[in-house]
C-alpha cells in the first residue's frame, strides 16, 4: 500500500470535499481517502499494484477540481521562505469584501428606503422615477455579481459536472435573482415605453437585484472570517521550516565557505561555531558543542556532544565549535520528517468533519430539487410561469447557505470576542465541538508542566565552606563558560546579589578576597562532556560532572547520598574542587511550574486521564509523576513517538487533547482531537487559547 498527499484546488464547501472523497473512494486499490477542505489538501491510502497517483488526479480532475502530488518540504531541500497562501487568500478575500460592501449598502438602502420611507433624494422617489431606480440598483449589482464571479465560475462548472456544491446554490440563488432582476427592468422599460403604468408596479416587485447583491455579499463576509481563521493554520509548519539555517559552512579541499543549504550534500565536512545551527543531520568528526536540542526533543537541558557523537538539523551549538559529516539532507534529515508528520496529520479529518461532509453533500441536491419540485407543482396547479419562477427563486435564496457561510464564523467571532476579555483566544469551533468528548490528555513535559529553562535548586558546601561563598565561586568560574548550566549558576548568583559589596565581618572569606580585588577566573580550559579547569587567585579549580572530579583525584563519598537524591528527582548535580578538595555541589534542574498540580488535579476532577510524554530518562519523569500527581508518565519519547503515543490512544477508542509548548510538539498537536500548545502559566481554565483547526494555542 502507498500513502499519497495530493494538494486539491477549486473546492468551497464540505460538498466539495464529500464529492472527491465519495469517488475516489470507489475506485478500484483505494483503501482510504480524507480530504480537508481547511488545508485543501487530501491523503490517499491505495494500491500502487492497481493504480497510481495520476490515474486518483485525474478522476478529481474530471470531478471539475484541480489535483496534484503535494510537494512537501521533506522531499526537497526546507524553503528559507515558505509561500503562506492563506494569507494570499485572506488578502484577496478582504479586497472582495470591501468591494462588495460597496456597492451593496446604497444598493440595499435605496431597495429598503423606498419600500419603508426612509429619507431618499426626490430624484428617485415616485413612481416616474422608478425606472432610474431599477438602472441604479443594476449599476450597483453588477460590481458585487463581478467581484463574487468565482462562486458562478465553480458553482456551475460544478453544478455541469454533476457535483454540486454550496458554490452552486449561491450560484443559482443569485444568478436566478439577477436574471429575475434584469426581466423586471425590461418589464419596467416596455412599461413606461407603452404607457402601461399598471405594469409597473407588477415588473418592479420582480426586481431582485439587492437580494442578488446580498447574497454575494453576505457569503464573501462568511468566506473572509473563514479566510482569516485559515490563514494561522500554517504557522506551526512555517516555523518548523525556518527551524534549517539558509546556509551552511562546509569545509572542502581545504578551503572554507558558505554555500545555501540546499547545495549540501552527504559526505560533506561542515562547521558548526558557537551559537550557529545545526544545518543537517550528521556526526561529529572533531571538536564538541553544547547543543541545545529542545526544538526537536523539547528538553531545555543541552546535551554535550563529542567526536563520534550524531546531531541533529535544527538543533542550536550553544558553545563549543566542531567539525561534522553530513549523513542525511533534504528529505531525509529529522526535521523535514516531522514536518512531514505534521502534514501527514493535519490532512487527516475528524470524525465530526466527516459528518458536517456527509449533511453537505445531501444538503445541495435536496434544495435544488426542491425547488424544481416546488415551481413544477405551481405550474400544475394552474399558476403562472411567473409565479412559479418566483417560489423556485424564494426556495433556493432561502435555502441559498447565507447560514453556513455566515452564522457559524459569526458565532464563532462573537464567542471568541467573549473568550478573549476573559483571556481566551479561540480561533475555530471544531476543537471546542471536540472538547467536550476529550477524555485523555497528554501533557509534555519540558515548557508545559516544567518552567522550560534550567535554574539552580539546591546548593550543597562541604564543610568549612558556606552556601553563599560555594555559589560565589561557581559563579566567577562559571563567567568564563557559555554552557547553559553555567549561566544558570551566574543567574542565581546575581538574583542573591553576591557582587554586592562584602560585608566587613565576613571580609576573611574568599568571596570577599576575590570581590575586594577584582579577580577573575583565568586559564579556562573546557573538557567536553565532563565541564571545565580554570585558575581563581593563583588557585587551580575544576568545575563539572562526577567524571571530571575522578579525573582530577577529588573525593566525593561525603555528598554520594544527596548526589543519588539529586539524580532520583531529575537534578543535575554540578561539581566544584579546589584542587583536590571537594567544596560542594550545585544542582539545576527544569523546575515544575508552581501551577501545575493545580491544573493536573482539576483535569483529573473532570475525569480525565493525564499522561505526561518526555524525551528525559525515565527517573526524572517518575520524580514528575509524584509531584504533580499524573496518572502516567512516559519518558524517553522523542516527537514522533510523541504522535505514535496519541494515535494509539485514538485507535483504541479515546478522544485525546495533546498539550504542548511548541514546534517539537507540532506532530502530536496535529494529531490529536485537540492541540494545546502553552506558553504561559497553566491554568486549566484561566487561559489564553489560539485555536488553530483542531489546534489550540494557549498563549
């Protein structure tokens, strides 16, 4: 079986996206197709045995809708600048909308005004004026019947084609209208031009010109709310795109240079400096780095990486330079597979979209054949043509889905306005249809139930030394590294405000000597994967893992027991040695956010089950689990394990939220019923949501 992502053009509504999967699914090898109007995009599931890709396009294609193999990122080298269409169509739409509104509101009140008095130019009132009036109204109609041309062009091509949809009713309903109008105006005309004044009255109630302008109108209005919702729905894959750097170093012959990212290729040498990103996956040849790997893992800890060592696209050199080949690019690097997870997901369809598919593609036909019916049924009944084109018109206007274009983005907009002076932005109402069903939330780890960052936790002297004067020191060696847990320490140094001037009664301690004589840490060298050397007041220190005071013949049996504790509850513990002598250790970890038990026991009052996924070891996600009281916690979970997990859940039966903190998240925010990505403190209720699709951004 082949898996094919086909990118579809031309569909406006649910009956559009209900046809092509109706047929499609009928052809002989086709396992499964879900099309989604949202990203017009649709994942085939087929035989290649039997068919191919071309044979599924062209079937669409005879449906009267534009197909083709969807290009991802993941097939080529990531675009430094991904097109965003949907900002392209919201920008058309807003331009379509300003136009119709235009012309429609003089068009609606000189219609309106007549009819209840309201206050006009003499010019147009009377019955002599009338004929004026209706030439005006068709001035005024003609612009919005231009600019609203795409709904009759793919109405009626549809509509030809045997498939009609939501764009065909607007068609028929306005374009009847319209006709209808233009026959009024003739009436008018032959009226006046015979002196037939009893006509008159009778062709100019024929006259439906603002009911053609309406409908237009207030169908564009519903497509540009829907415009503006769409044109966030890309953000999350934008970003996970402008993840790769435009170019990278590479080193070949000898000679140094830059080159676009795309002209890389596998077996190359690249460079990778302090600061840089990783351009592709690859391994590290020589040299080291502190790589800061939490766009694709999510954990803010860096991970140390040594000769030998494979890193990935995306990932941000934090310190340290190396040297590395490059052994996966383009489509096969890490980054431009979760990118495709991402797309793979968001093409899938909620059950509850496949049931508004199912009501559309009914709905359609059943009004046209209503009012056919209905015009027939007058005509029997020994009606005039004109009476019975005017119910068939009545039918179809009324039936026309101002509503379903209208009132649901409108609801939608008002319910969002609300949310928002409460601090919760909503942008679609699938995932709130959704919400209510969840019953299984999936939360990361790292930026969601954590703070995200790294801080020091615990200070623990030897004896003969003090907390504050063990932190100190850590502090003016830790100045020389640019490692993130050193600048953790350098943190919570200058939060307790060490640099202050010492007090007199401690001026004996070596803080003080170092303050009171400016002196700084020299002769720094790093030792990758095990921390650092250097030299404070004519003293030699080392500063680092467990590893490194082996190395250095520094005993640290007295703090073996608190190094166990630190490790047990997910702490790294950071050692210090003068020498041979052991001054303490310094722990920092990413702490728990001081709300999130609060939030966990209230989803779990809702009688949901909460599962936390991380890419940490599995000690650090037990000590997690106990102290905010989880259900369940998973370690070691990398992004596409992430979406793995949440799909598993789906397939045995449960409705799963997925909570995240960003792009590494973004498969399994895509997949699930509904996406939470958090960038604030976690309240459950009290909080700011950006709901994309079936995503919801907490912000």
């Amino acid at each position: 079986m082949r898996k094919e992502l086909l990118d579809i053009t031309g569909m406006s509504c649910s009956a559009c996206s209900s046809r092509i999967e109706k047929v499609v699914a009928r052809m002989e090898g086709v396992e499964t197709i879900a099309v989604n109007l949202l990203t017009n995009k649709a994942q085939v599931t087929y035989d290649d045995a039997k068919l191919d890709a071309n044979a599924i396009i062209a079937r669409i294609e005879k449906l009267g809708f534009g197909a083709s193999v969807h290009q991802a990122a993941a097939k080529a080298a990531l675009p430094a600048k991904p097109t965003n269409t949907a900002a392209l169509e919201l920008k058309e739409m807003r331009r379509r909308l300003a136009l119709s509104l235009a012309f429609t509101a003089p068009l609606f009140y000189l219609h309106m005004g007549l009819m209840y008095g309201w206050p006009l130019p003499s010019i147009v009132q009377g019955q002599q004026n009338l004929l004026l009036v209706s030439l005006l109204q068709l001035f005024c109609c003609l612009p919005v019947v231009i600019t609203g041309y795409k709904y009759f062009y793919h109405g009626l091509r549809n509509l030809w084609n045997r498939a009609p949809n939501m764009d065909s009713l607007i068609a028929i309903g306005s374009g009847a209208a319209f006709v209808y109008g233009l026959y009024g105006l003739l009436g008018l005309a032959y009226a006046f031009g015979h002196q037939r004044l009893d006509l008159v009255s009778g062709f100019y109630d024929a006259l439906y010109f603002e009911s053609a302008a309406m409908i237009l109108a207030l169908i564009t209005l519903g497509k540009f709310l829907e415009a503006r919702a769409k044109s966030h729905t890309s953000d999350a894959l934008t970003a996970l795109m402008q993840l790769a750097p435009k170019t990278a170093l590479v080193e070949r012959r000898g000679v140094q240079g830059e080159i676009p990212l795309e002209e890389v290729v596998i077996g190359d040498m690249l460079i990778v400096k302090a600061g840089a990103t990783v351009p592709v996956d690859g391994q590290i040849l020589e040299g080291s780095g502190a790589l800061d790997e939490s766009a694709i893992t999510g954990e803010s800890i860096p991970v140390d990486k040594l000769a030998g060592d494979k890193v990935t696209g995306g990932t941000i050199n934090k310190s340290g330079y190396f040297k590395m080949e490059a052994t996966a690019i383009g489509g096969d690097t890490t980054l431009a597979k979760i990118i495709a997870l991402v797309e793979e997901a968001t093409s899938s369809k909620a059950p509850i979209a496949k049931l508004a598919d199912k009501i559309s593609g009914i709905f359609v036909p059943v009004v046209i054949t209503i009012a056919v019916v209905a015009a027939c049924i007058w005509l029997m009944l020994g009606q005039s043509l004109h009476f019975a084109l005017t119910i068939a018109i009545s039918v179809l206007v009324i039936s026309c889905p101002c509503a379903l274009g209208l009132a649901t983005p409108t609801a939608i907009m008002v319910g969002t306005g609300r949310g928002a002076k409460q601090g919760i932005l909503i942008k679609s109402a699938t995932a709130l249809e959704t919400a209510h069903k969840v019953d299984t939330i999936i939360l990361d780890k790292t930026g969601t139930v954590t703070e995200g960052r790294p801080v020091v936790t615990d200070i623990l002297p030897t004896s003969g030394i003090e907390a504050t004067e063990l932190l100190n020191i850590a502090a003016t060696l830790e100045s020389l590294s640019e490692h993130p847990l050193g600048q953790a320490v350098a943190q919570a140094a200058k939060q307790q405000q060490l640099s202050a001037t010492p007090d007199a009664q401690a001026s004996a301690n070596l803080v003080d000597a170092f303050a009171a004589n400016g002196l700084v840490a020299t002769d720094y060298v790093a030792l990758p994967g095990r921390g650092f050397l250097a030299t404070l007041n004519k003293e030699r220190y080392a500063a680092g893992n467990l590893l490194l005071m082996e190395e250095q013949g520094v005993d640290t049996q007295t703090l073996t027991i608190q190094h166990e504790a630190l490790a047990s509850t997910g702490k790294t513990p950071l050692y210090f040695a003068q020498g041979s002598r052991l001054l303490g250790t310094i722990a920092v970890a990413d702490t728990v956010k001081p709300t999130s038990r609060e939030a966990i026991a209230k989803m779990r009052s809702m009688g949901l089950k909460v599962i936390m996924l991380t890419g940490d070891n599995a000690a650090t996600a037990e000590a997690i689990r106990q102290q905010v009281g989880l259900d369940e916690a998973i370690a070691q979970v990398l992004p596409q394990d992430k979406e793995r997990h949440v799909r598993l859940l789906q397939e045995k039966g449960h409705v799963v939220a997925m909570v995240g903190d960003g792009i590494n998240d973004a498969p399994a925010l895509a997949r699930a019923d509904v996406g939470i990505a958090i960038g604030a403190p976690m309240w459950l209720l009290k909080q700011r949501i950006w709901c994309s699709s079936k995503t919801i951004y907490w912000m």
